[in-house]
C-alpha cells in the first residue's frame, strides 16, 4: 500500500499588526516612488533609460 503526500497546507493568516506593518511599507514606498516623480532629472534619467533599451 503506498501512502499519498500529505495535502499542501495553506500559509498562516497575517497578524493584525502585520498586516499593518505591510501596508504602512507599500504606502511608504509608494510615497518614496512618487518623490522620485517629482524630480525632473529623475524623469529625464528614466527616459534616457527606457529610450536606449531600443
């Protein structure tokens, strides 16, 4: 008789303040990301980035 593999268990569900920390981390880098926006010599930088990948 063989014996099958246990069935895959489903991850721990998030802690509530777990789940905090995470969305504080994305809105941070959110707002990080959207700095970076602002600045016109990074905009430049990433359209000479994009531009040269053609």
């Amino acid at each position: 008789m063989q014996h099958s593999p246990p069935p895959p268990t489903s991850p721990a569900p998030l802690r509530g303040w777990q789940r905090a920390a995470l969305w504080l981390l994305v809105l941070v880098l959110l707002g990080l990301v959207f700095m970076l926006y602002t600045q016109p010599a990074f905009m430049v930088q990433m359209a000479d980035h994009v531009w040269a990948c053609f």
